[in-house]
C-alpha cells in the first residue's frame, strides 16, 4: 500500500531525529563510525517504525520479526533506534563506547535489548540472516528475517555463501538491504574491490533484486511492499550516500569513522536541519 502523505512525513520526521540523534552519539563518544550510520538510517528508520512486527513491552517474543545489522559498526546508528524505540534507556548513549558501557561499538545482543544478533564488519550478517529465515521455516512460524549489509563487506565470501544458501532454500521469508554508499574505510568501494555490476551479480545468484534511492522514504517502502509479496527472495540495492545529510561527510571515505568537536558538532545540526526541509519539501511535491 503506497505512503500516505501524513505517514511519508511522520517517517521523515522520525528519520530526521535519529539523524540527530546518531550525530549525538557521535559527539558523546568523541568518535564513531558516523559516515556508514547517516547512510542507512532511513532504512532502519522504515523498518523499526512501519515494518518490523515486534513488541516494545516484549524484545525476546518468540514470533517477532528479525532484524540482523549485518554491517555492524553502524551502531552509533543502530543504538540510537534501539534506545528512541524505547528498548534501552536513552542516557546509555552517552556512554556509548566507553569504559564500561553496554553500548559498545559493536552491538552485543548479550548488553544491548533488541539486537538479534552480535555482528561487526566481518560478512557474517547475512549467513545469520539466512539461518533465522530457514528456522522460521521449519518451526513453521511466520515472522520475517531483515538483513541489512553494507556493501563494502561484500568483498567477503560469506555473503555469496549466503547468497547461495539463501537462493537454494528458496527463502523469500528473508529480504536483505545493501546499503550501496560506494565508500568504504579504505577508499571508494571499486578501487579497493570493484563489486559491479552489483545488481547482476546479485541477479545471478537467484535474487530479485529492485534497485531503489536508498534516502527516499516513499521508495524504500515500495520494494519493501514489493518483497512482502514476491515468491522469491529479494534484495533491494539502496543507493545511498556516505555521511547523508553533512555536508562535508557525504561521498567522503574519510568519516567512515571520524570525530566531532564543538565547532563541528553545530555545523553538522545545521546541516541536518537544512537537509530535512529539503527532504520535507520533496514529499509537499510529490505525495499524493
């Protein structure tokens, strides 16, 4: 069912207060992995608030949906979800990778309440993903895996394993995200390990894949609508942009993880805040 206007602008506003958020976190902790957290955060912000069927009075409910952050060093993202959610208290982000905290830069499902899964940079998201998908299958239960990666692990030859695994069993229980920013620690993601034609790859191993702007709510949402009712395995290829909305963070390699002082900090609400009109402004044009 395509957005409704009302739904499509409470989704930004939500989306824009996790971006401050994130930015937030980042500044507490005095560093993080900012660049990859601003990129996906529309795609966490589409699942925890439209899709996920799953129970803020209930995190280990036995029939919820799954959510598996594959590239887990976005977590200075994930955590901010997690705790606006109302799963943890929002004062733990302040503590956020620092001595002692269970927020750690990579989310431990044992500290931190409604991470499915420990994760890292380490291609192992989507083999998780693909297991939870093939128990729900034969415990016979009806909740949907999610699986988000980031396309820089994609250099790993876990996920093609997955892949496989994923496209054998037939398992259309499971849709996976790639967050396409192009960019990883090193550089942009073709001079270090060309991955394209990423879609065609992914074509091959027997996915449908649907090719979507990845900081567009409204799209998102429609290959979400489009994968809940395909027969087949989906994977949507979101196109997104390191560091989305900062100004001097997108497309730059650089704040794959990066630091923020005071004078930053103010440049990059302001940035924020410029971005969300324009992204407002976009839905006063084209929802219906």
């Amino acid at each position: 069912m395509s957005l409704t206007k009302d739904e499509w602008l409470a989704l930004e506003k939500k989306a824009h207060e996790l971006r401050n958020l994130c930015l937030d976190t980042t500044y507490w902790a005095g560093s993080g992995h900012i660049g990859g957290g601003m990129s996906c955060m529309d795609i966490l912000t589409i699942l925890y608030h439209k899709y996920l069927n799953i129970k803020k009075d209930d995190p280990d409910w036995a029939d919820r949906d799954r959510f598996i952050l594959s590239k887990g060093h976005a977590g200075i993202a994930y955590a901010p979800v997690l705790c606006d959610y109302g799963y943890n208290d929002k004062e733990q982000l302040k503590t956020f990778n620092l001595t002692n905290s269970k927020m750690g830069i990579h989310l431990d499902s044992n500290k931190v309440v409604g991470v499915d899964a420990s994760t890292g940079s380490l291609g192992h998201g989507l083999p998780i993903a693909a297991g939870t998908a093939l128990a729900a299958r034969v415990l016979k239960k009806s909740y949907m895996t999610y699986c988000l990666t980031g396309d820089g692990e994609l250099d790993e030859g876990s996920n093609w394993e997955a892949a496989m695994t994923i496209n054998h069993y037939n398992l259309n229980n499971l849709i996976t995200f790639v967050d396409r920013n192009h960019n990883m620690i090193d550089g942009n993601t073709e001079d270090v390990m060309k991955l394209e034609p990423l879609a065609d790859k992914f074509t091959s191993f027997g996915f449908d894949v649907k090719k979507v702007d990845g900081q567009n709510i409204k799209e998102l949402c429609d290959a979400v609508d489009y994968a809940l009712a395909s027969p087949r395995p989906v994977l949507i290829l979101a196109d997104t942009a390191k560091g989305a909305g900062i100004k001097m963070m997108e497309n730059n390699y650089k704040w794959h993880y990066g630091a923020i002082d005071d004078k930053l900090y103010e440049e990059c609400k302001k940035d924020l805040e410029e971005y969300y009109q324009k992204r407002v402004e976009r839905v006063e044009r084209e929802a219906k």
